[in-house]
DNA sequence: GACATTCTGTCAACCGGTTGCCAAAGTGCA
DNA sequence: TGCACTTTGGCAACCGGTTGACAGAATGTC
C-alpha cells in the first residue's frame, strides 16, 4: 500500500441534494392595489445547489484543479482536447468563476471604486456612463461611492473601498492634496477635474468654454460679472474662479467672487441676495445647480432672467434644458472624462503590473458654450 | 529534538522595505489653461508597504494569528488584556482587514447588488441615496449595475455579480418572473417596484395617486383620458394601466393607451402623434421622463399645456419642477423604498444565516398626487 | 486539597482559486 | 534507436482570513 499521509484532502459531500420542492405560491394577484412591503413567502432555507467550483470541475473532467485553473484562464497551455472536455463539464455544471477566491492569490479583483461627491448631482450620470463603459470593455467593474461633499467621508470611504478595489477614481474630490498623495503611494489612483502634483488625473481645459462665455456676454453689453462660487474645498471651484479672475479684466469686465456656496439648489439660492446687491447684470455659476437654483430664486422674487439678471451655469447636466429660460451652460465633455480617467487607472494598473505603459493622449477634452435663453442684453 | 514537520509555514520577508524616496514633483501650475490628459509622473513602481496582515499583527503581539482573528472580531472571547495588546498592534501597523479574504471563508461578503435598468433615470437617485444609508448602517456596500432597459443584459450583470454579493435588489427588473424565481433559488433577492410569485418584494400602494390624480383630472372637467404606456416588460407599467383602466370608468371617464414606448425625454416625445389623434384632453404617463419629454414636444409643436393638454407624471423626479409649467405627478417614496428593499434582503440574508428572522412592517408606502402647473381645466 | 468548570490561546483545516516546479509523455532529429 | 527538447498535467504552497476541536491555565465549589 502506497503513503496514506494526504495532507489537504477536500471531503465535500455535496455531490446529492435535498431539492425539497416546498415552493408556497401565494396569490398575488390584483396588480393594482398593491400592498407595501410584501410578505416573504416561507422559504425554508435558499433552495439550488452551492456554485459548482473548479474542483467539481475537475472531479467530472478527471483532471487536477490546475489544469481546470489553467484550462479556464491560460488559453493554450493545455491540450485541446483536455481542454474542450472542461470546457464542457465547467458548461454542464454551470460554472461561474469566483472573483474573491481568485483575487486572493493575484491580489487582482478586477474591481475599481469610483468617488463622487454626490450621487444626486446629474453631473455624475455622464461621467459613470462613460466610466463604466470603458471599465466593462477591459473587463472591470465599477464600485460607486459617495462621500456626500465630505472630506472625511470621502476619506473613510476611499479606506474602506483600498482593499478590495484594484485603483481608485476619485471624481471630484474633497480630500486635501496630501490625501490624494498619500492613498497615491499605497494603490494605483486617478482624480477628475482636478490637478495634484505627482497623481495621474484627467482635467477639461476650461478656457474655451470660458472664453466664449465671457465674449458671448461682453456682445450683450455686460460689464460687470459675478461668479457664484462653489466649495472652497474644490479645485475645480478655484479653477473656474481663476480663470474668469484672469480673462474678464483682458475684455474689460469687472468681476466679483460670490460665495463660497454649497453646490446645490439651495446653495445657488442662498446667493440671491448678494447676487442682488453685488450690482451686477451677468453672473457665471459654479455648476448647473446652483445656476438654475438662483434662476428659479431669482424668479421667485420677481426678478426676469435674462432681462435682470444673465446666469450662465457649468457642466450642460440633465435637466438644464427643462427650465424657462433654459440654462445657458459651459458644457463639460463628462461622459469622455469618465471614460478616459478609467482607460488611464487601467493603464497604470498594468504598468504597475510590468505590462506594456502605452497611454494614448486622445484629443483635448474641451469646454463649449451652449447658448440658450439665460443669456440676454444688459439692461440698460 | 520535537517534530520538525512545519506544513503551512509563511515565510514573509516583507519586512524591511525600501522607500526610495524619488517623487519627481511636477510643475503643474497655471490652473486657468489646464490641459487635458496630464502625463503620469514616472512613478517607478508603487511604494510604500503592502497592506498589514493578521500574520504581521500576530508577530508583533506576540500570539498566534487566530488569536488575532478572534480579538478583532469575536470581541469577549479573548482576554482583555491581550485583546488590547492586539488593538495596539492592529493600530501600529494601520491594519485593515481584507474583505475578499473574509468572505472566502465565511461566504459573506458584506456586499449588495442592486441592478438599475437605466442610470440616467433620475428616478434612481432617491432609491440608490436610501439604499445606500439602510446598507452602511448595517456595514454593507453597494455595488450598481445597470441594464439599459436590456432583459438580457440585466440577467448577464445579475449573473456577474452573483458570485461575489450576498444579494441582489431589483430596481425595476426587466426580467421574466422565471428568470427572477431562478435566481431567487439561487441567492437572497429582492425586487422592487414588482412582483413576483414568490420572492420578496417592496411595492409602493399606486391607488392612492392614481386616485387623487383622477379626482383631480375629473374637478377639472376632463373626461377623455390617455395613458402613455412605458416598456411593455415593465411590471410597474402594467400595474398602473390596470389600475387606471379600472378606476377611470368608475368615475365616469374613458382611457386609452397609448405606446408602448420607451421610458425617456424621446420616448415621450414620440408619442406626441398618437396622444393628439386619439382627442384626449389629458394624459398620465408613464414616468416623469416621458412626461416632460411630450410636454417639450408639444410645446415645440406650438400646443399649449395645460391649456390644450393637461399631463401628470409618475415619480417626481429630479427636474420635474424645472420645467415650465411644473409638471404635476404622482409622486412616489423612493427613498423609502430603497431603504426598505435593503432592510428587507438584509433580514432575508439574516435569516438563510439561521438568525432572528425580525420583519418590520413599517408604515405604508403610499403615492401622492403632487399638483403643480401641468394641469389644468378641460378645454370646452 | 481534589475535582469540576470556565477561560484563553493554539493547531490545523478550510474557503476557491493561481502558479512555480517537476516529472512523464510526446516529438524532432540524427 | 538514442538523446535533446517541448508539451502536458499533477503536486503542493500560497493568498488572508475564519472556526471547530482541544489542551493548559485559572477559577469556583465543597
């Protein structure tokens, strides 16, 4: 008789299985009444056989588990005839690879977090469209978190995802630069509209956008200019500023910081009546919200947009179109953003890798000006 | 000399490391004229020191790692004293448990899936916003997918994510009630917004709006009324057709459905020729999206709403007040909803795990009419 | 002081994959 | 037929946790 000493023998008894088929139908009929939450039908315990794992696999094929390993992830190191065969038994046992149990060994979870600040602002819809294409078009998939315009949420949120994500996007974020530097060094990470030094991220070039914006209103005879200022704490906020801080004074325009507000409705609101009192004919906004929420303020109280007041807004977000006047808005290409920050995090994710760096530099992401009805001549 | 059989030894020599500190900060001032994909610093390879392990605490305490395990998370089972002496550890080296290696074991792994048909519907903002708050309450993440309206897509990212959640919610499922039963045999799920033989669910009561919408319709003189349908594979559509269909003749009215049509601004818009064929002085539709999207198309075709046509939504959506008029709809609790949907798969998972099986009934999820200026009285 | 009971920490198996190393089998070429 | 080289598949360690079983120490009881 052969050693008998097996050292990590796998003992599953799983082969047979209940299938007690108890399944309570309950009526539910009457589509329209529906109740609230409807009552969970007794369900003795969750029915099915466990997920069929490469060991059963290699049980049915008679091979090892590596080969299964092999066969199912390393095309062509096996032998194609072996292989069809697990294919095959992985095709009848209805396989479905585990991601965790794999990511152990790799340290690869093929997963990557996204932080946005706030998911109820439309602005992030387009950049998670395009995110998510290019993620799934390379395999990943997309962990969305909110930090809800917090740093230190954001912060908690950014530790909590580090484990389990393979890099990080962080879409506008609140963290100071020593954060980002920071959660830089431990795991591959991007950032959005915003600049740190040393920490890859994609940025739109707001000139353009600005630039025709301040032309659009200096041909409709304004002259003085607010600007509707968002968190102190974004770099995208400091940016705008700074750019209008730069441009307006080259086209012979005064202009005025308002704020700093939150980026909200309510936050574009609240700077009505400095708004008001500031003298001004023609405010930007930090983003759409707050534009139309100082529109529809501003309307409240009598005021007519644009025969009072101009408001140009930021971003062409979901929405803008709907108001009356629609939103005049320096539209920022999101859906490309999302998708280029995800196609640079996986590039950086397989350099780290050792594979090949190729980085494509696509064509600029620029910022336009839609005209719409928020626009009109100065009063005199 | 005892036995000198190690089997599983962990031999790690990650304990000295280099931190070769080469960071090549970049000049990248000028914030106005940011360009657009900023070129990675060469980061040579990531630095700092892999994630702390139990192994890496345990060495430190001085105890072997399930000691380690216990004091983290069975608290009470290990002496106090030497539970603090591993929180120190624990502390020292910036510990954070790894949650894929967690749920390996334990097949737990604090996750939800909650599967949208389209994200650009901002009816999902409240739902995911209450999701969200009931999962972190309760130490889960939520992972979204989304479907794109697409049945087969919907059940691919249901069977993708399947392996590494612990449930699945869905949103507005555009799955047949077999493929749901299936799934729900399979793993705790719940589905929102429908039901199905069978498998827990969270429905809002839809009478009590659509109620207050007839009355209101009705007060105002219309008596000829159209429903514009949404996705034929839409539960929720269904029901509220049925609905309408029974309680508009009850109050003396006629209606007909027009569609189906896709749920969106466009989908609105297209069935802007039917309504006005079929003579109807009123319409409810599907949701707010393709209210407002043949309120824009009318409008653009020189009607005026209300006065030649009164139209409610579904849902008050983000927005719905942008427009002018307001759009009137039937709001509903999706907030609530979200957070019940998770509560309730929580407690589903609770129970498969063999724990209290406590439901909270809490109050009814019930729609209200939100009358704003979309409607008004019936042309004579 | 003897014995039963409770506390506390260790051992080793296990979750489901991946992978370096190696030997057996197959192939090519002289 | 002999030998070098390539293919192919198995073995066992490993990723980072969890947990049942168990033994030694501490405590309680009479």
């Amino acid at each position: 008789m052969k050693g008998a000493v097996v050292p990590h023998t796998r003992n599953r008894s799983r082969d047979e299985l209940n299938v007690t088929d108890d399944l309570n139908v309950t009526d539910a009929s009457n589509l329209a009444t529906a109740g609230s939450a409807q009552p969970v039908t007794p369900r003795a315990s969750r029915r099915g056989r466990p997920a069929a794992t490469i060991y059963d696999i290699a049980k049915l094929a008679g091979v090892n588990p590596s080969t299964v390993s092999r066969a199912l992830s390393k095309p062509g190191r096996i032998n194609v005839k072996t292989e069809e065969r697990i294919q095959a038994a992985a095709k009848e046992l209805n396989y479905r690879l585990n991601p965790m149990a794999r990511a152990l060994p790799t340290g690869r979870s093929s997963t990557l977090g996204l932080l946005l600040a706030d998911i109820t602002n439309p602005m992030f819809f387009d950049v998670v469209r395009g995110a998510e294409r290019a993620a799934s078009l390379r395999g990943y998939t997309l962990i969305l978190a909110e930090s809800q315009e917090s740093a230190d949420r954001e912060s908690a949120a950014a530790e909590r995802l580090s484990p389990s994500v393979d890099g990080l996007v962080l879409v506008t974020s609140r963290m100071s630069d020593a954060k980002i530097v920071e959660l830089t060094d431990r795991q591959p990470l991007v950032v959005i509209n915003r600049e740190v030094d040393g920490v890859p991220g994609i940025v739109p070039d707001i000139a353009p956008g600005i630039d025709e914006a301040l032309a659009h209103l200096g041909g409709l005879g304004h002259t003085a200019i607010g600007f509707v200022s968002g968190p102190e704490n974004s770099w995208m906020n400091r940016a705008r500023w700074a750019a209008l801080l730069v441009r307006a004074p080259q086209r012979g325009m005064t202009i005025v910081e308002i704020g700093p507000g939150v980026p909200t409705l309510d936050g574009g609101a609240a700077a009505l009546d400095r708004v008001s009192a500031s003298g001004v004919s023609a405010v930007l906004a930090y983003n759409d919200l707050m534009a139309i929420g100082l529109m529809r303020a501003a309307q409240a109280r009598g005021l007519t947009v644009p025969g009072d007041l101009s408001i140009i807004g930021f971003d062409d977000i979901f929405g803008s179109d709907f108001t009356s006047p629609q939103l005049s808005t320096v539209r920022t290409p999101l859906g490309s953003i999302g998708e280029r920050a995800v196609r640079l995090i996986l590039d950086v994710i397989d350099e780290d890798a050792g594979e090949s760096p190729h980085r494509e530099i696509g064509p600029q992401l620029i910022t336009e000006l839609v005209v719409r009805g928020s626009t009109g001549p100065a009063a005199r």
